[in-house]
C-alpha cells in the first residue's frame, strides 16, 4: 500500500519572508497549517498577479491553495546544488507546486511586522538609491543579494572577498558602536543604554535577514551584555559555546547550513587567534594574520562545498577589509539616514559616491579577471578533511606554544600536496555521461589524468517569452552544472573539447565552460562554425585565441592509452545531426562509441564502412537522445554494446527516449541507462579493461 504524501493535507499555507519572485515564479518558505515547513513554487498568471505582489510583503500572507508534491528527478551530479540538503538545512519537509491559490489574509504577529518593515527598507533603497548602488545597499543594510551581478559575485568570490556582503561581527560591532554613542552623547545612562541595545540588536537581526552570522554575532553580544548587567561579565569564548547550544537547540536543522558552519568557525579562529595579534603591533601584519587564520580555519570546508579556495584573498583582504569598514559599509549606513531624514543632502553625496564606487567595481572586475587565483584540487573525501584539520590545529597550537613549528608547518604542508595529487593517483580511466538535461555531456579522464577529453557541453534551447516572464539572469547548463563537475573533480584544464554538431543542447554550455577552464583545442564537425548559434562561442573562441580543428573521419587523437578515432562525417558539407562527429575509443580491452546526433542514413553508413570494426563493442552513446529516428534494428545489431547510455532529460517534451527504441534495446537484450531518470553515470575501466557503472 503506497505510504499517502504529507503534501496531501496541506489547503492552507502562510507564507514567510524567505522567498523570491524571478520571471513569472513566486518561490520561498511557507508554514502549512500543521506547522510543517514547505518549500513551495507558484506560477504567476499575469503580469498584473506579478507587480501587485511585488508591491508589498508576502511574509505573513495566507492562502488557501491546491497543490501537488514537486518531483524533480535526479541531481545533476555530486558536486551540483542539491535541492534536498537546502531542504534540509532550512528545516523543510518538502516541494510543493502550487497549482490554484487564494489570498485569504495576513497575520499581525510580530515576526510578521519586522518582515514588512524589512521590505519598505528593500523598498526605501530601491526608490532613493542610485541604480548601481542599490545593489551594493541591500546586500550590506539588509542582507539581501539578490540584485547582486553575477559578474560581480564571481569577482568577489575569486578575490576572497565574499565576506564582506555577508552581515556578520563587523556589521554588528559597527551598530552597537554607534547606537551606544549616540545614547551616551545623549546623555543616556551606561545601564539604561546597554538595556537598550539588548532590545534594538534583535530588530536589527530581524531587518538585515537573520543569517546565521547576523544572530551569531548578536547572540554572542546579547549574552555578554547580559552578563554585564548582572555584573558577571562572561568570557567571549563562554558566550561563543552558548550561542553554538543555543542555535543547535532551537533550530537543529541549522547545522547542514554552510553559512552557519563558516560563521562559527571564522569566529573561532578570530577568539583564538588573540596571541598571534599581540605577537606585533603593525596594522598591516595583524590584518595578514587575522585574514590567514580565518583562511586556514575554513579551507577544508570551502573546498568541500565549493571545491575551490581563493588564494589572492590574503592580499585582497588586506586592501578591501579597511576599504569596506572604514569607508563602504559606513557611507551605506549615513546614505540610508540621509534618504529618510534629508534627501536632498544624499542626492547631492550620491553624485560624487557612485563614480568612485564605479571605478572601485571596475578594478574589482579586472582583479578577478587575472589567472591562478584559485586553488581548485578536488573536493576532498572525508578522511582528507579530517587529516586537513588535524594538520591545521598542530600548526596553531605549535605557533601558540612555539614549539615544533617546523614539524607541524611540514604536516600543514604535506596535507596540502595530499589534496592537490589525489586526483593523479588514479590509474582507472572514467567516462561521465552527465546529466544535463535535454542535451550532451561526456567528460573522459585518462588514468593519472593524463588527458581530460570534453564531447559536448550540454546546454538550453532558449524560446522568446514575453518581458514580464523573463528570468533575472538565465539558467545556464555550462555554468551551473557543467562546472562544477569540473572543479569537484579537481579538473582545471580540459586538452581537448569536441563539439558534436552545431544544436544549442550539445554546445551552449560550451561558452561558460571556456571562462570557467583552460581548454587547450577544440574540434567540430566541418561546416558547423558558421552556424548562428555558435555566434557567442565564435566570439569566446577568438577572445581566448583557442585553436579550432574541422575533423572528418579518419581523424585520429593521439593518446598514451586508447586509439582515438573519427568514424564521422565522411563529407565537409554540414546537414545537420547526420553530420555529428562520430568517436571510436578503444584499445586491447575495451571499445566505446560516441555517435552525437547520428540519425538513421548515419548508423546505415557505419554499418556499411565498418562493419568489421565496430561490432560488439563495450560502450555506445545511444544516438539522438534515442529518438525514433535513430537506433535502427540493423545498427544495434551489429554494435551490440555490453551497455548503452541514453543522455535525455527527465520527462523532456520530446518524449525520449522514444518508446520504439526503448523496445528495441530490450528485445536485443542490451542493457541500457537514462541521464535523465538514473542521472550522472560514470562507467570506470580499470588497467584490466573491467567495466564498472556508477552514479556519483
């Protein structure tokens, strides 16, 4: 008897003020009214529905609702978003898809009014600050960055400067600094104004957004405060321990989240980094070493879930920590003041900040833009984070104690070698076929990752919507999936990148692919280059100066371990899938076949030219997404591969693979796998030629 959805009881929702409102999708936290935690998706029905809930707070709206549990199929990969940890983290049992709603009312709680006043501050900003600072605003005010470029957050991250957005100690301490002198000057009693501050440092949690490094900062404050007025005044490191109980307690959830795992643990590595601060009395020296330990404290959690570290942050820390600090995030706070009591005044201000902020963001672009900033090994097994740790506390402690420095910096040391040649140890050659939805995707890694060979970057066919359904920044295959398969894998350069044919769901992935790794050459299918879509590509192409080679058949890659060959095209005259590059991979032990978008004239004509060649081989990339008009009866027959693998999305329009071919993989007995149902599969071949299929 099938266990009943818990999304079955749920009519009524009430939304929080988690959410986002992007294209014509309404997405965010909802409470049900059995108090369970949802993650819900509604579909806006017009443009009018879109602007009138942009125009005020939904947190506290309620609805009644019908509604479906959102299936999602598989992830990515290993190393892509995973849906069910966010899930996870914020305490959420589930999707819902929205499928009819009606607004019922709106709570009056408290937690209801400080959202509502956190979205007229949003709101405040967006009307009185200049567009290029909005963003800028919001992100250092309020918490919120979502109008952040991603341009600019990936500078950010390359610089190691991600930090500074986040509301955490720095924003707090700047607050509870200001709010104290003001009363002081005012003539507000010590007691009375340290009364005061355990009241406002909760508001203010609650309008810059709640993260976990605003309530740490405020927890921590709050509970020494407190101390003080029952004269106790308790040790930050006590106070620290108790906001750790404190928020594990209340939200348990709240551990899986990385914004809590990197607060905490950067502000250890600050509380006891104390002798290492006094050990110089130069500015420069105590900022390199508090931007060192908070780097060294966190880099095997950065490189789990980021798989990469900045490695330019201890000089760029140094240069826009004060910037930020002394200059940025104070001139936010005087300008949010400003709009609400003189406007005039900030106009005027405004109109000598944002050029200077300009040039600032230009030589932040052009930073991030310089090559070998980023440590990317891999992503780390577990035993490497837990010999990562043990190497990062003997070297504190040795610093500390200042004993065996020598003998814990040559531990510290060695780990690191241990992350960065991991990868290179493996003799196994691997083949990825990932899912990347509707499209093609396959990463092939020699043993010792001697070459890393590319065939297809996936990507999206992009259909004209009207404006208001238009997406802030659209989703992008190459960026969002490709990538960070890449760097999860430790993969930085790629030797070669075979474009199949000249369809958006094979290359348009390939132009974030380009600014993302080194690719050393790239091969398509002669006459696919001047094809419209490859327009973008073409212009990324030039801009890297990458070498372009047409391949026909015969064509052979060179390589220490399998003899590479193009079977396909046999003409220079581009028609379409029946002109895909046709791959043979194969040495004493194993052969693979990769055909692209071959259709039938295309598997007739290996059948006819190779016959002898391709028979019973080990490994066949199903052709066209197993379309009807690909996998003929007389092609399988001859190929006959231990395993077939079929790169189609999860319930796509197109209906692949087609139910014909599906048959007719089943009546020739060949076992067969879908991307878009089983998801990534990696097929490893061991020095022995055995085959093994997984799903990482």
């Amino acid at each position: 008897m099938p266990i009943p959805s818990l999304a079955q009881n749920v009519t009524q929702i009430t939304w929080t003020d988690t959410y986002r409102i992007n294209g014509s999708t309404l997405r965010g936290f909802a409470i049900s009214e059995n108090k369970d935690k949802w993650y819900v998706q509604l579909k806006l029905e017009s443009e009018q529905h879109k602007e009138a809930f942009k125009e005020h707070s939904l947190a506290g709206i309620t609805m009644n609702i019908r509604s479906e549990e959102t299936s999602n199929g598989p992830k990515s990969h290993m190393y892509a978003f995973n849906m069910e940890n966010y899930l996870k983290s914020n305490g959420s049992v589930g999707q819902l898809q929205v499928t009819q709603y009606e607004l019922i009312g709106k709570n009056t709680d408290f937690i209801t009014f400080m959202a509502g006043q956190r979205f007229k501050v949003t709101q405040h900003i967006r009307d009185h600050f200049p567009l290029s600072l909005q963003a800028e605003a919001e992100a250092l005010l309020i918490g919120s960055r979502e109008q952040m470029p991603s341009d600019m957050q990936s500078a950010y991250q390359t610089l190691g400067i991600t930090h500074l957005f986040a509301i955490s100690g720095l924003h707090v301490a700047l607050v509870v600094w200001l709010i104290y002198e003001i009363m002081i000057r005012l003539g507000v009693r010590r007691e009375t104004a340290n009364y005061l501050l355990i009241i406002a440092l909760p508001l203010y949690a609650l309008l810059a957004g709640g993260a976990p490094s605003v309530w740490r900062s405020v927890s921590v404050t709050e509970i020494v405060l407190i101390s003080i007025l029952f004269q106790r005044k308790i040790a930050i490191e006590d106070a620290f321990s108790l906001s750790i109980m404190g928020f594990v307690f209340l939200t348990p959830w709240i551990i899986f989240q990385i914004g809590f795992q990197l607060s905490y643990l950067a502000a250890f590595s600050l509380i006891y980094s104390s002798i290492l601060l006094k050990s110089t009395h130069s500015y420069l020296l105590q900022s390199f070493i508090l931007t060192a330990v908070c780097q060294v404290i966190v880099y095997p959690i950065l490189l789990y879930h980021f798989y990469e570290i900045s490695i330019s942050s201890f000089l760029a820390n140094l240069i826009f920590v004060p910037l930020f600090t002394f200059l940025v995030l104070p001139l936010n706070l005087l300008f949010l003041l400003l709009t609400f009591v003189v406007p005039s005044i900030s106009e005027a201000l405004f109109l000598v900040y944002e050029p200077i902020r300009g040039l600032i963001d230009i030589l932040i672009l052009k930073l991030g833009t310089l090559p070998y900033q980023m440590w990317n090994p891999m992503m780390p097994e577990n035993w490497m984070i837990l010999l990562a740790y043990t190497s990062v506390i003997a070297i504190f402690i040795s610093i500390e104690r200042k004993k065996k420095v020598f003998g814990c910096t040559l531990y510290f040391l060695i780990t690191l070698l241990v992350i960065q040649l991991a990868p290179l140890t493996d003799s196994s050659t691997r083949i990825t076929f990932v899912n990347v939805g509707q499209g093609d995707c396959i990463l092939i890694e020699m043993p010792y990752r001697k070459q890393v060979i590319m065939i297809d970057t996936g990507g999206l066919l992009r259909f004209d919507q009207e404006t208001w359904k238009q997406t802030n920044e659209p989703y992008e295959i190459g960026r969002q999936v490709v990538l960070p398969l890449l760097k999860g894998k430790g993969i930085n350069a790629i030797d070669i990148l075979i474009i199949t044919h000249a369809d958006a769901d094979h290359m348009e992935g390939a132009e974030e692919v380009l600014r993302g790794v080194k690719v050393k050459e790239i091969h398509i299918t002669p006459g696919s280059w001047e094809k419209e879509v490859m327009d973008d590509l073409r212009v990324e192409i030039d801009k890297q100066r990458i070498p372009v080679y047409e391949k026909i058949a015969g064509d052979i890659i060179l390589s220490d371990y399998y003899h590479f060959q193009y079977l396909y095209p046999m003409d220079k005259i581009y028609e379409g899938n029946n002109d895909s590059l046709v791959l043979s991979m194969r040495n004493n032990n194993f052969h693979g076949l990769f055909i692209g978008d071959l259709e039938e004239q295309g598997e007739l004509d290996l059948v006819e030219y190779y016959s002898q060649s391709i028979q019973q081989i080990d490994l066949l990339k199903v052709g066209h997404h197993g379309s009807k008009t690909s996998s003929t009866e007389q092609f399988l027959n001859l190929v006959q591969p231990g395993v077939a693998i079929i790169q189609a999305g999860y319930e796509n329009r197109y209906g692949h693979p087609h139910p014909e071919v599906v048959e007719r993989l089943e009546e020739l007995r060949i076992p067969y796998l879908q991307t878009g149902t089983d998801g990534t599969i990696e097929v490893e071949i061991n020095k022995s030629g055995d085959m093994t299929v997984t799903f990482p």
